[in-house]
C-alpha cells in the first residue's frame, strides 16, 4: 500500500485516487479557468467578510502546508453573499506554492500559474460541524487569492511569513494571535465562482470556490522563506516543502461564472 498521500512521485495526485476514490470525480479541484468559457452572472451579489482578529489562534506546519487556524466554536469570523446564501465560518487559512517563482499556484488562469495560492476556508454552520459539511455540496466556502512575485510586496503577508522562523519542521506551531485576514484581500472584488472539491485528499466535492481575479504582491525573500520550510520534522533530514499543489483536473461540463465583465 502506498505510504500517506503527498505531492512526491510515490504518493502524489496521480495516485491519490487509489486510497481516496473521490479523487476521480466529475467535479474536482483546482481548474483551469479560461476567460472565453467563463459567464459573466449580473445577479451574483459581492461578497463580505467579516473577521474578529481575536479568532486566530495558532500557525502550524503539517507537513503539507503552512496553516493558520481560527476558532470557529461561533459565528465569529464569517464570509457572506457572493454565491453563498447564509454565514460561513472562517475555520483556517493556508497555501500552496512552487520550487520557483513560475509554478505553485492551483488554479490556472488562462495558462498562467501564479508563485502561489492562499486558500481561506469557510464552512455552513448549518451542517452541524466541518465533518458534517464536508458531507454536502453547499458545506464549505473556499477564497481563493493568488500570490505574484514583485516590488511592492503586500506588508500584511510579513506577519505571516514571519511566523515561519517558529514552524520550521513538520509538526510544529507557534500561538499566532490577532490576526485579521481580510488585510491579505486585494483591492478589487471581482472573482470566479464554480463548484468544486477539496484539492487535497479526501477531495470531497463539497467547496463553492471564490477566486480573486486580482492576484496580492509578495516579494522574492518571502517566497523564499515559504521555501524554506520543511517536510520532515526537526530530527530528520531537511525535506524542502515545496511544490505541494494539485494540477488542474476535468472541468467535465461544469461552468465557471464571473461577478465582473
Ligand atoms: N486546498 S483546499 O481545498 O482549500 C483544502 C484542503 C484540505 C483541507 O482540510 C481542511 S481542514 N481544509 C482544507 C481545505
Ligand atoms: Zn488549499
């Protein structure tokens, strides 16, 4: 059998199906977004968060990911409108990115990938629980924002990469305390919005996605500080964490609607 599932050749997406079938379904994550086969939608409304920086609580490397995690016991951090009806939960943060500046995003966007993603995952109370909601297909509200590599980085993304330096090794977290999200957003608003799957095992296709059309700037040395965190925990041998993104999968006939022109 396959050791846990991962992004090297032995445990990678290709594989990922023979331990989570979910994997090969007709409606997986991420996508390559075409302009051309996206339709602009008048009646989808914009989209709100309203964040308690008071509800982030720890930074942690799973080996897989750099996550920031909320409390999400209430309704204290939550995303409303766009294509969602009711209030959804901001449960975590965290990202994907590349070995270099030209790969890492997820999703594609007319054959551009961006150095990275940050994914902000909500979920609909009205499930209960994240383990109930991963049950449904209105269960969680994914915010997708793509990361650039440029001159006039984002100086809200330091608190984060700052962070780094504690969570260095696979298991390791640090207290990660006031915090507000919504200071990571872009300017603009507009975004993408199609029904989708967790883009990591089990892969359930429970996720409304939202991406930001207008990707946030970070600089070279934070990329690099993204890089430099480890796979493996602190008696191992250091194991580069990069390149932990799953490649476009079939759009297979669904439609990618857009709130701008
Ligand atoms: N990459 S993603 O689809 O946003 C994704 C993948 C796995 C997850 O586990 C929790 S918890 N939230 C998750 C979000
Ligand atoms: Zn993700």
């Amino acid at each position: 059998a396959q050791s846990v599932w991962g992004y090297d050749s032995d445990n990678g997406p290709e594989r990922w199906h023979e331990n989570y079938p979910m994997a090969k379904g007709d409606k997986q994550s991420p996508i390559e977004i075409n302009s051309k086969d996206v339709r602009h939608d008048s009646s989808l409304a914009p989209w709100h968060a309203s964040y308690d920086p008071g509800a982030a609580k720890t930074i942690l490397n799973n080996g897989r990911t750099c996550r920031v995690v909320f409390d999400d016991s209430f309704d204290r951090s939550v995303l409303r409108g766009g294509p969602l009806t009711g209030a959804y939960r901001l449960r975590q943060l965290h990202l994907h990115w590349g070995s270099s500046d030209d790969h890492g995003s997820e999703h594609v966007i007319d054959g551009v990938k961006y150095a990275a993603e940050l994914h902000m995952v909500h979920w609909n109370p009205k499930h209960g629980n994240f383990a109930g909601a991963l049950k449904q297909p209105d269960g969680v509200a994914v915010v997708g924002i793509f990361l650039k590599v440029g001159k006039t980085p984002k100086p809200e993304m330091k608190r984060i990469l700052e962070e780094i330096d504690n969570i260095k090794t696979k298991g390791k977290e640090a207290p990660f305390q006031h915090f507000d999200p919504s200071i990571l957003f872009p300017k603009s608003r507009d975004y993408w919005t199609y029904h989708g799957s967790f883009t990591t095992p089990p892969c359930e296709e429970c996720i409304t996605w939202i991406l930001l059309r207008e990707p946030i700037e970070v600089s070279p040395d934070q990329m690099a500080k993204l890089r430099s965190l480890s796979k493996s925990g602190e008696n191992e041998a250091m194991n580069p964490l990069v390149d932990n993104w799953r490649p476009p999968q079939p759009v297979k006939g669904r439609v990618v609607r857009a709130s701008f022109k």
